[in-house]
C-alpha cells in the first residue's frame, strides 16, 4: 500500500491500516487509483474523498523516558554564564 498511498508516520501508517481494515485491500486499491493525477495521495485525503473521518491517533503504550541530563547540564552552564555577566555589571 506505501506504493499507492503517501505514507510519512505512524498515523498515517495507523490510518490507512484503518481504511484497509474497513474497505478492503480491492476497494481501497481502486479509490485511490480513481484519484490518480494527483500523484499518491495521503491517507488523509482518501478518507476526505470517501467522506470518512480518520480514526484518533493512538498512543503509544511503550513511550521512551526522558533523559532531560544533557539539557540540564546546558541549562546549568547557561545560568552561570548569566550570573557572572550580571555580577560584572
């Protein structure tokens, strides 16, 4: 399907599972050759041609923590450059 349909994230990887789920691989295969010069549409304007309202994101269940150290470590730096200027001042 990443042939026929613009697929660019998980969403849109979501979305047209969504379509093929609901229609079909053969019903979705000729929607989206009926849609043909206009290059390979995102899964976005297929549901907006069949008027159908894309199904919400999903979220992720296994989301990296953050690992905010090196941010910090700047931010640190950051506040000391700013408080030795403003003890010259």
């Amino acid at each position: 399907m990443d042939e026929l349909i613009r697929i660019e994230n998980e969403y849109d990887r979501q979305t047209v599972a969504w379509l093929h789920e609901r229609l079909g691989e053969q019903a979705l295969n000729e929607v989206v050759l009926r849609m043909h010069g206009r290059g390979r549409p995102y899964a976005s304007e297929v549901c907006r041609t069949l008027g159908l309202t894309p199904p919400p994101r999903k979220r992720t269940t296994h989301a990296r923590p953050l690992n905010r150290a090196v941010g910090e470590a700047y931010l640190a730096t950051i506040r000391a450059i700013l408080g030795r200027s403003h003890m010259a001042a």
